[in-house]
C-alpha cells in the first residue's frame, strides 16, 4: 500500500494542483515562491492540525466570490456561489493491492471494489450554513450602524470590522469550519489536463461524509518542519498545538534528543519488566542512600531553622528526599560526548569533548536522525511504544508510514545535506520487520531550495512546482506540478545525457526564474560578466548558465518544456555550404561543409535547435532575414523562448560604406564590435596575438577571416579571462545578438517575477 498522487483544491497556490508520490523517495523543487512550501503546509494541516485553518489558506483569487456571497446574504438574494466549494480540499489516492483489503475496509466506496485505487477527500466545510450567515448579518449591521459626531454636529460613519465577508472570516473561520473525509470513486480519476492542472471529481450531492477519521489506523504521520528558530513544528504561530499531535519539537543537541527517545522508548517506569524493577530498585537504592548523607550533612543547618521558629507556626520538621531520574544525567553539557583522540592506542586513554564542540551542521544531522529514529521506532511499536497505557499495542501498526520533512537546508549545511538525503530513507526502513519487504510501507517526502539535495536525489524523485501566470482576469498566479520521473526515468539516450550532464555540472536548473544556454568557455565566462554590468535588474534574478555545444542543446527540449522557465539560447549560425564529393567508383553524393556565413548562397545552418526548435528553420538567408520579434518565441503560451545568434554588423570604426560582416563564433563576434577595449587586453598569448591581428587594421572581411583563422586553435577562455581584467568592466560591450537576447530575457524572468510577487503574494 502506498500514496499513488494527491489533489490540492483552493489552497494558496495550489488552486487546483496533482502531485504524484515515488514509491519511496518524493523530492519537490522549484523556483521561489512557486508553491512547495504551501504544499508541505497543506499535508500538515490536512493531515495534522486540522483546526489551524486561516482565511489566508485559501485561494486568494476566491475571496472575491466569498465577499459576493456575503453582499447577497445582505440584499436578502438568492446565493450564486457555493462557498464550500470555495474552501480548501485535498484528495488522497491510495494504490492498495486486494491482499490488504483487510486495512481499508472502512473506506472502500463499493463492495466490487477490486484492488488499486482507493481515495478520500478531505474537505473543509460549513457547520452550519444558517448560523454563520446570521453571525455575519448582525455582525455588519452593528458596523453599518457604527458612527459617530463630528465637531459641527454631523454624523461620520466610522469603518469598523467586519468590512466585508473576507473580513468577517479572517477571524471567524475555524470556528464555523469542520474537516470532514468522504469516500471518491476510483472509476472517475481524471488525469491532469494538457497544462498540468488537476481535475477532481465532483462529489454527487447524495455522497456521505465517514463517521470517523479515515487515515487514523491506516497511515502513521510524522514530521520535520524547517523552523530555524526550532520552535515546534505543529505550531505556525508559535503557540502550542494541544491534541493535535504528531508532530515533534526539533532539538539540536543529541542528548535532547536522547531523553526524548528515551522517555518514549526506554524509560522502565513505563509498564516495567523484569529487567525493568532491577534498574529501578538501583535508583531507588541510591535514592535512600543519597537521603541519609543530604540528611545528616544539612543537620545542623535545620537545627538552626527550628531555633527560629521556622518555618511555620506548627514548627513541622524539614526532610530530604530526593528523587533520580535516568534522564538527569543527560541535561548537562558533558553527557554526550565525542571522542577525538586516543593517545595510548589501545583505548585506555581517549581524548573527548561536549557535544557542544562539535560542528553544528554535524550536531544538526544527528539530531535529524535521531527524529528518524524515533519516528520509525514509535511507528514500529519497539520496546516500551509497544504498551499504551497498560494495554498491549505492539501488534497495532499502520500499513503505511509518511514521513515529511521540510528544507533540511534550514537545519544542514550542504555536504551533510547529501549525506542526510542519501541516508534519510535507509534509516527509516532500518528495521527487522522493514527493510526491502513490502508488508508495510515508507514514504519520506521532503521539499527543499537546495540544488545540493536535489543533485544527490534521483532525478526521477523529483517534483517541479512550475508557475503558472493567471488563467484570466481576475485570477491569480497558479501551480502545477511536474513529475520529472517522465522526463529521466527510462533508458533513452537523450534523457540518459541530459541526467548525466545535470549531475556533472552540479546546475541549480530546478530553481532557477530562467535559464541561458551558451555555447562554450567563453560565453560562461563572459555572459554573467555582460548581465552583471549592463543589465543591473537581471542580475537580481536567480538565472541559471548552462554551457552546451549546439548539438546537444536540442536535447534539452522535453525538460525545458516540463519546467516552463524563461529560456535564452545563445548559439551560432553554424554555416554549411553543400560541397560534391565523387568516391573510388565514380558515384558523386553532397556533404555539407562548414563555411564562413554569407548571403545568397544557399547555405544551411548545422545548428539542430534554428532546425528543430525554433525559429524552425534551415537557410542561412532566412536565419539572418528573421526579424527582431522573430527570434522570441512563446511555444505555444506555455512559456517564453529566445534565440540569440550571430547577425550581420558593422565592425567598430567601420566607414559608413563599409560591407557588414557575420561573425562566425562569439569571440570573433565580440572582437569585431569592441576593437577599442580589445587593445587594451593583455595576459595570456592569445590576447596578445588577437592585439596583433587588430593594429593591422584590415577590412572587415579580412579582419573576420584572421580572427577565425587564430580562433580554431586558441585558448578562447584564456582569452575571455583577460577580458574580466579590463580596468573599466562596462568598456567590453555585448556582441550585438547577445545584446539583444539579455535585453529580452531580462524583460521575460522580471515579468515573471513582478506577476508572481503582485499578483499571487509570497504565500499564495
């Protein structure tokens, strides 16, 4: 048994969101405020503290419906909207196999039901439509009413709470709201639509809510929130979460967490054993024997006391009497501690320090992994969590175990980030009845910032919280999620490549507001230089740089699409010219060969992403007729594209009837438009001869072929490192068409950004 997928209705962001679950492992990535904190909120709040439910929660784009019921409750019409459609839902699919039949019993929707999928809903809904509409309408007629008299005598409204139904609800709504599950129909599972968004079933009108919570016997959850202060991570506010448990209180130092698993698991006060009275009949033994020496050695100190009359009118005596707990010899700063050295060898003689001394990404992963521990023992019933108050609940375990943790980035520094996500699901199935057998299952979902994580993830683990701009006017920003699994998860060779050059690069693509595809060295090295001092607003976003040959950016595609982020590609014309070869037997076919870019010569791009992916087209002529607005593309809305390649220019100094020239690769590109700032390079032995072939002062054309001539074997990067050394950095201008492509994809990723910011708000 295992969570196939989930359902996320009217909840922040996640207006109408479908996320799969791994088998075991599921990782959620994405941009900022793209939505998998809301998610990681909203399994807590389903599944943990129902009752921490604010108006915040819900889809910011329905308040405006939630305030039109409320002017219709006023002007005594007939309702258009519903507002438990409104609310926040959420959908569980469970994939059961008909051997486990005995654990869902009490959910299943029909008698025929066979095996496979099985879901509930749970949704929040109204206690009682006629009581909260009453409470509201007196509630605005006493702040209709509200006014008070102004310094000539007149009347002054004043604007008083409520304001309107949001308003009312902000600080209402728990109390008129209930959680309630209801069984859905396996036979009318949708699959998210072509853009990604979810499609729930509608529930009939004669459906039934289950008497009693569905997932209490059925799924054990637990939880790691990302609380940097470490304050309790069932408590958003900060307050305490009474009778709404489960989740458990994140302590940094080991022996905290050592008197917490002891006190769950060890403590021999808890329904004792055999073993159990000899331990406790040793703390009471010290006890006795500790009382005598603390009674006789404060003796005379009492006796001064009862000369005074103290302490009270009836002079009753003071007595001593102490009380041991196992657990007080782990609350000092010395009870855990690491040994570091062993002088003698033979361990007679070991070096140690606190805890305290140790690193504190360290202290923080063994904290996590004590939380593990813990959650997995608890779940298996091992040693004293097998007895419940006096009564035997060994053999009371949940067929299925959820384990959430959030950003463990907030409590790990980034090599034990790989460590912690690399070990994490061992841990929780380290156990005699766990392991790789399928009687109970484990699913550990973990929502993180960190490329350090996701790069030591299997890609297919992964899933992509992509935004979504509003649908229409009046709408807010969404969410959808990607299920990369689709993307890396078969032996194709170009998905196999793409995984490979993803975990070689080590990139931040699952975060990133967009990304740039360059060509080579010095593209990496100069193109974050140009976004750095000449376009000041780029240079805030998160953008990503992956370096690509052209041949292999093509490959890219079926990720870019899934993931929807601004995309630039910076690449060359790569020109060929056709070229008749004759063999041996006299048989004469056509090979294309690389040429210098020109005109009127039926020339073919090489390139597989102008042929392939956009602009879609082979001919160098139309390549370089294609208009500015040409090389952007929306691929079909679903998320904007640019092309950036060589154009013709006008070399710098250049008479004015001057041919213009098309640079074949970008250095020679960024030579021809900064002869001025090039003469001033200096360092390695290329600058020196490119400084060379420039003070001949040759035509354009002639200028381009020596440039390319040196280019084929040069070391462009040592080249393009001189350049960062340049004493004015804003003197190296972009090459024209890369120019052009910043410029537009500085305009794409800030729309983005403003949209999601303004429109939606951090939270939704």
């Amino acid at each position: 048994m295992r969570i196939k997928f989930v359902e996320i209705s009217n909840f922040r962001k996640l207006k109408l969101t479908h996320i799969d679950f791994d088998k075991k492992t599921t990782i959620f990535v994405g941009a900022n405020n793209s939505g998998k904190t809301s998610a990681m909120v909203a399994l807590r709040l389903f599944l943990l503290s129902p009752t921490r439910l604010a108006l915040r929660d819900v889809t910011i784009a329905n308040w405006t419906k939630i305030d039109q019921l409320g002017d219709e409750w006023e002007a005594d019409a007939d309702p258009s909207v519903d507002l438990n459609l409104l609310l926040p839902s959420l959908d569980i699919w469970l994939d059961v196999p008909l051997s486990e039949i005995q654990h869902v019993v009490h959910i299943l929707p029909t008698l025929d039901w066979s095996g496979g999928l099985l879901g509930v809903r749970l949704a929040y809904r109204v206690k009682d439509f006629q009581k909260l509409k009453g409470e509201y309408l007196a509630q605005r007629s006493a702040a209709r009413d509200a006014s008070i008299t102004g310094p000539n005598g007149e009347a002054i409204k004043l604007a008083i709470w409520p304001r309107s139904l949001t308003d009312f609800l902000e600080r209402r709504l728990p109390a008129h709201l209930d959680l309630s599950a209801y069984p859905l129909d396996p036979a009318a599972v949708t699959l998210p639509s072509k853009n990604g968004r979810a499609m729930p079933q509608t529930l009939p009108a004669s459906a039934l809510a289950f008497d009693n919570p569905p997932f209490k016997n059925l799924i054990k959850i637990d939880e790691i929130a990302a609380q940097r202060d470490f304050s309790d991570a069932g408590s958003r506010d900060g307050g305490d979460d009474k009778g709404e448990a489960t989740t458990r209180r994140f302590k940094r130092r080991l022996s905290d967490q050592l008197r917490s698993y002891y006190d769950r698991h060890l403590d021999p006060s808890k329904t004792p054993s055999d073993k159990d009275y000899e331990a406790l009949g040793a703390i009471q033994a010290a006890e006795r024997s500790f009382d005598a020496r603390l009674e006789a050695g404060f003796s005379a100190a009492f006796e001064e006391l009862e000369d005074l009359g103290y302490p009270g009118m009836s002079n009753p005596k003071l007595k001593i009497s102490t009380l041991l707990r196992a657990t007080d010899g782990l609350k000092h700063g010395s009870s855990v501690q690491y040994q570091v050295a062993d002088p003698s060898g033979d361990g007679t003689k070991t070096l140690k320090l606190p805890e305290d001394y140790s690193g504190l990404g360290y202290q923080n992963l063994i904290a996590m992994v004590f939380m593990l521990m813990g959650f997995r023992d608890e779940w298996m019933r091992v040693k004293k969590a097998g007895v419940l108050e006096g009564a035997d609940v060994s053999h009371e375990i949940q067929p299925l175990h959820l384990v959430l943790v959030e950003e463990p980035e907030a409590h790990l520094h980034a090599q034990v980030q790989q460590v912690f996500i690399n070990k994490a699901y061992q841990l929780l199935r380290k156990h005699c009845d766990l392991g790789d057998g399928e009687g109970f299952c484990t699913q550990l979902i973990v929502s993180t910032h960190s490329s350090h994580v996701a790069h030591e993830a299997d890609f297919a683990n992964l899933r992509y919280f992509r935004r979504r701009p509003a649908a229409s006017k009046g709408e807010t920003p969404t969410t959808t999620v990607a299920n990369l699994s689709h993307i890396f998860g078969d032996g194709d060779d170009t998905k196999r490549f793409v995984k490979r050059y993803l975990k070689a690069t080590h990139c931040d693509l699952f975060f990133a507001d967009g990304v740039v595809f360059v060509e080579g060295q010095a593209e990496r090295i100069l193109v974050p230089h140009f976004i750095r001092h000449h376009f000041p607003e780029l240079s805030r976003r998160y953008v990503t740089l992956l370096e690509l040959g052209g041949s292999h950016v093509h490959n890219f595609r079926d990720l870019v699409d899934a993931l929807g982020i601004a995309t630039l590609i910076i690449g060359d014309l790569d020109a060929t010219v056709a070229t008749k070869i004759t063999d041996k037997n006299g048989k004469e076919t056509t090979r294309w060969k690389s040429a210098r870019p020109e005109q009127g010569k039926a020339q073919q791009t090489a390139n597989s992403v102008l042929k392939e992916w956009h602009p879609q087209k082979k001919l160098i002529d139309e390549l370089v007729a294609l208009p500015a607005e040409g090389h952007a593309s929306t691929a079909g809305g679903d998320y904007e594209l640019y092309v950036a390649y060589q154009k013709p220019v006008k070399v710098e100094g250049a008479a004015e009837d001057d041919a213009l020239v098309i640079p074949r690769t970008f250095e020679d590109a960024l030579i021809l438009e900064n002869l001025s700032a090039v003469t001033k390079v200096e360092g390695s032995v290329t600058s020196a001869k490119i400084r060379a072939i420039v003070a001949e002062s040759l035509s354009g054309d002639d200028l381009e072929d020596e440039l390319f001539d040196l280019l084929k074997t040069a070391e462009k990067a040592a080249f393009a490192l001189d350049c960062l050394m340049l004493e004015d950095p804003k003197a190296l201008k972009p090459p024209t068409y890369i120019a052009a492509g910043l410029k537009w994809f500085e305009g794409a990723v800030g729309k983005d950004i403003f949209e999601s910011e303004i429109k939606g708000g951090a939270d939704q």
